[in-house]
C-alpha cells in the first residue's frame, strides 16, 4: 500500500518525458516531408544551382585577387587574406540565398496542402495543427541546413591550405 504514492509519481514523470518528446511535436508530417522532398527533382536541381551559383561568387573574389604577384613569395604570405575574403564571400552568399530559398520553400508549405486537397484529410487524423505547421517548418529547415552544409567541405579546405584561423571561420559562421 505504501507504493501507491510512487507509482502516481513515475506515471506523472513518465507523461511530462511524453510531453517534452520533441518526436512528439513535430508529429508524422516531418517524417513524410523528408522523405518525400528528399525525392524531388526540384531539390536535386536547387542543390546543384546552389552550389553553381556559389562557385560563380567565388570565381568572382577569387579573380578580385589573384594576378601575376602570387607567383612571389610575397604573394604567398598574401593567399591567406584571400582565403579570409573567399570565406567572407561564402559566408555572405549564405546569409543572403538561404533567406531568400527559405522564402520561396516556406511560404508555399500550406497552401500546398489546400492546392492539393489534402488539408482537410490530415485535419480529420489525430495530428494537430501544430504538429502539421511545426512539422513542415522543421523540414524546410533540414533542406535549409543541408545547402549549408554543402558549404562545410569548401570552408575545411579554405581554412586548412588558406590558412584562415578556425576563430574567423566559426564566428563569421555564426553571425548568420
């Protein structure tokens, strides 16, 4: 009898762990977003103009640079003020494109429900509305960190043969 009071305790524990769960918030639709945009043919062709258009904006700083004086060894010491601008550049394409795709993902993430007809169906299911708007926001958001981290092999390479510092490279990472 005297367990009583501790199992009404570890029930209680049990349903605020429940309710914490963030599986629990994004639901079922962050799932099947995933799944289904990882098959597009949109995203594969957004990825490849992401990474097209970066490579032009770091051909762009990079002939900014280069001429006849890095031939010198005083155009070396100088390769890594170069990789500290080709990294400002990066780091300015991202802030600036990745606002603009959020844009253009997000804003569509409803109304294509209602286009297609399906709203009204994954409102008649036990997800709630939270679930259904939480769930695509945090799926345009994984896209979103998978063009960045299309990024983080190029910046690696920049800060070991550019020599740019690992403090440049995280704190302009971060200001975004």
């Amino acid at each position: 009898m005297k367990y009583l009071g501790f199992g009404s305790a570890l029930s209680s524990s049990v349903s605020a762990v429940r309710a914490l769960n963030p599986a629990r918030l994004s639901g079922p639709i962050f799932d099947k977003e995933l799944r289904v945009s990882s098959r597009k043919k949109r995203n594969y062709v957004l990825r490849f103009l992401y990474v097209l258009a970066l490579t032009g904006f770091i051909l762009i700083a990079w002939t900014s640079l280069v001429s006849d004086q890095y031939v010198t060894i005083a155009g070396v010491v100088q390769m890594s003020q170069a990789g500290k601008l080709i990294i400002s550049t990066i780091i300015w394409y991202q802030f600036i494109i990745l606002q603009l795709i959020a844009i253009v993902m997000l804003s569509a993430s409803i109304s294509d429900e209602i286009y297609h007809k399906t709203l009204g169906l994954l409102m008649t299911t036990p997800i709630t509305g939270f679930q259904i708007v939480f769930g695509k926001l945090l799926s345009g958001l994984m896209r979103l960190f998978i063009l960045t981290g299309i990024n983080l092999p190029l910046l690696a390479v920049l800060r070991v043969f550019g020599g740019v510092p690992w403090d440049y490279l995280i704190s302009s990472f971060a200001s975004h």
